[in-house]
C-alpha cells in the first residue's frame, strides 16, 4: 500500500472519529435534555393540579370505568383522534388506590408505591412505562388530605426527533470521512510530491550517474528540507564522481611519461644488453631505479588524494602547536633544514594524521620551491596556520591554479615532483573546513597555509 493510499485513509479514519465524538456527543446531549424537557413539564403539570385544584380536582373527578381514554359518556373529548390521546394522561387516585377518573389519555398503570403515595396524600415518584407500544414517562404526586394525581407523557414524539437525528448525524459523519479522505489524498499527493521526485531522481542517478534536473524546492518544511539536502547530496556525489573520472584521467596521462622511459629501457636492456659496458650498463640500471621511484612516488600521492581523510579516522580535539612541533621536527630530521616555530596554543577539531599530512606538505613544498638556502618559518595562530619561504614565489598567473591536481608552472618543471601535494592540502583543509590560500609575500618569498573561524 503506497505512502499516498495510508495518508488518506489515516486521515479519513480522522475525520470518521472525530465525527462521531461530536455526532455522540451531541446525540447524548439532545437525548438528556429533551428527556429532562419531559420530567420538568409533567412535574410542572403535576404540581399545578396539586397546588391550585387540591381537593376541587378530586371533587370533580368522575368514576372511572372505561378502558381506552372515554369518560362514561363515551366522550374521548381533548384526548381524542388529533388531540393528546397517547401522548399525555392525567388520571386521579383515590386514597383506597383506585383510579377515580382519566381526564385525558390511556389509563395508567398503579404500582404499590403509587398506593402509598395515594393512600398519605404525601410524596411523588417517577419511572417511565410502556403502554401498547409507546413509552411514557409518569409521576405520581400524592394530593392533600389523601390521594394522589398521576401524569404521563408519551415519549413517542422524543424518540422520532431522536430516530430522525441518527440519521442525519450519521449522514454527515459519513460526509465528513468522505471530505476527509478527499482532503488526506490530496494533503498526501502535496506532502509525498517531492519524495516522489526523489524516488526518481535517485532511480534515474543510480542507472546514470547523473542528476537530471535539481530537486530544491521553496517548501520550508520537513519534506522541503529533506528534498533540498537530499538534493544537494546528491550533487555532492555528482561532483565527487567527476572529480575521481578526472583524477583517473589525470592520473594516466601522468604515468604515461614514467612507463614509457620504463618501457623504452628495458627494451634497450634487451635488444643491447650484452653491448653495453659496465659503466653504460650502471647508468641504464640507475635510470630505471630511479624512474621506477619516481612511479612509485606519484602512486603514492594518487592514492593521497583519493584518501585524503579517513573515514576511520575520528574527529578529536587537538592543540595544532603539537603538530606543528612533531612536523618541524620530523622535517629537520629528515631534510636536515631548519625551521622556525612561530606558534601559540591553537585548539582544533580535526584528524591528527591528516592535519600532519597537510602541514609536511607544505613545508616539503617550501623546501623545494625555496632554494639553495631555503630558509622556512612556519607561523601559527588560532584563525591562521602559515608556511613561508624565501624563494623566488609564485607567477601571479600561476597563482589562481597552485593547488590543482598535476598542475605545473613552467618555472618548477624541471623540479621533480607529481603536483598532487598542494591538492592534497586543499581537500585536508576543506575537510576541516578552513580555507587553503597562498601568496606571495610583499618582501620576496612564498607564503602558503589556510585560515578558518576561531573559537
């Protein structure tokens, strides 16, 4: 069953609910208080014959021998076709219990709380009857001086209101879940339009690869958030597919040079090997070890890049003034260069092998760019990491382009080196998210690092 189909049928269940809550209460309601409309008319009756007839209504009572509503007459009188008969009755109780006369309506039943009343002149009592097939509601009320007058309304009249009401409430709770599920489709087809967009969307990228057409919306709820994040990740993906396709295609036409020169001296290792002499021979050998490094080396940095961060790696707070001491260190170690420390403590939430990677590769870049005398300084404050050098810098040219994958200016091409270093840089930092720059500084020299906002 489809999102849509549950959403409508949530929301008819809803209106069906709710529409009978208010149905039942409002039939409950009306029952009660025509109900309660009935005692107080026939207590009221009641108590006007008591209180303004007393013994004058007895004295006036006829004996009673009919059996439908007819005095001895034979007269149904106000009682008859077209008037109250079967929905109202008076009758009058002698103090014996006996019924003396019926002023109007069917005879009424005496219990023997009716007899105790009657017989005290004291007391009332009510309780609902059925005479024939129609219901009443009758009270006995006990007259001064002995007996009592017994008054009955018929609740036949009560009942068809009532009968007509259930029908009508449940014509409208059978409205109100149809205008429900009519509103929950279409609350479901807004709601789920967007995920429907989704569903698409991500069917057709993963048969592609591609995103066909932007999935933002200007809904500001949920959905729409949903829909602009799932949008923008999958761009995300996009971006990052094309950049692994350029990464490979980059890569191939970059390691096409070392193993052509590979392949071209071992084909000279074959067809003249034995031709050459012990010094032509070491010559060949050194030049093949030293391009099979220089193969190894740019494999190496190709797999820097697509492995930049680690996903392993956690996110931890560190103190870059740590890292920057144990680069500097490992630097002069290794390089035996040395390098100023210019740094403060700087707390930073990052990954400390990969934060380790970016600073040696700026100070190896540094080193190589600078010179014979390379003099480096790396300078460090929260908001700001920096490596300088004292080299002749960066064309102004070649500036906008220093941390593109491969990419070399005319003037380092004779400097061995792949020119991943710096992408690397500027995917760690991004990572991170600081900002990479570089710049040359106004005095001479070559400044590189990145920025981010402090806390």
């Amino acid at each position: 069953m489809s999102l849509r189909i549950r959403l409508a049928l949530l929301c008819a269940l809803l209106s069906a609910v709710a529409a009978t809550a208010v149905a039942s209460v409002a039939y409950f309601s009306t029952s009660n208080r025509m109900m309660a409309e009935v005692t107080r008319s026939i207590t009221q009756t009641a108590s006007y014959l008591v209180h303004h007839q007393g013994s004058d209504f007895a004295l006036e009572a006829s004996p009673f021998d009919g059996e439908d509503g007819r005095d001895p007459a034979g007269n149904l009188g106000p009682s008859g076709p077209g008037g109250l008969l079967d929905q109202v009755a008076v009758q009058l109780i002698d103090v014996s219990g006996v019924a003396l006369a019926l002023h109007t309506g069917p005879p009424l039943p005496i219990s023997s709380l009716d007899h105790l009343i009657a017989a005290s002149g004291l007391g009332a009592s009510l309780r609902s009857i059925t005479l024939g097939s129609v219901k009443f509601e009758i009270i006995t009320v006990g007259v001064p001086g002995g007996g009592a007058i017994q008054v009955a309304q018929s609740l036949d009249q009560r009942d068809r209101v009532l009968d007509a009401l259930r029908f009508q409430f449940g014509l409208l709770a059978l409205f109100v879940t149809m205008l429900g599920a009519i509103a929950g489709w279409f609350l479901a087809v807004r709601l789920t339009k967007p995920l429907e967009a989704l569903t698409i969307a991500t069917d057709a990228f993963s048969e592609t690869g591609t995103l066909s057409e932007s999935l933002t919306t200007d809904r500001r709820d949920e959905v729409g958030r949903l829909s602009r994040s799932f949008s923008q990740m999958l761009t995300t993906l996009q971006q990052a597919q094309a950049e692994q396709h350029q990464l490979i295609r980059d890569a191939g036409h970059e390691l096409r040079t070392p193993l052509t020169s590979l392949r071209t001296n071992i084909e000279l290792l074959e067809r003249h090997g034995s031709e050459l002499n012990a010094d032509q021979l070491a010559e060949l050998l050194d030049n093949l070890r030293s391009e099979f490094e220089e193969l190894s080396a740019l494999v190496e940095e190709v797999l820097d890049v697509a492995t930049a961060t680690s996903a392993d790696e956690p996110f931890e707070t560190l103190d870059l003034e740590e890292i920057v001491a144990t680069v500097a260190e490992r630097t002069e170690r290794r390089f035996a260069k040395t390098v100023v420390v210019s740094t403060s403590p700087t707390p930073f939430e990052g990954q400390r092998r990969s934060l380790e990677r970016l600073l040696s590769n700026l100070v190896e870049n540094a080193i190589k760019f600078a010179g014979e005398d390379p003099q480096i300084t790396i300078h460090l404050e929260p908001g700001v990491l920096r490596v300088s050098d004292n080299g002749p810098g960066v064309r102004a040219a070649d500036l906008p382009h220093v941390f593109q994958r491969f990419y070399r200016a005319e003037s380092s091409k004779s400097i061995s080196g792949s020119g991943l270093g710096l992408s690397i840089v500027q995917k760690i930092a991004e990572a991170h998210g600081a900002t990479p720059f570089a710049e040359n500084l106004p005095h001479g020299g070559f400044s590189i690092g990145m920025t981010w906002k402090a806390t």
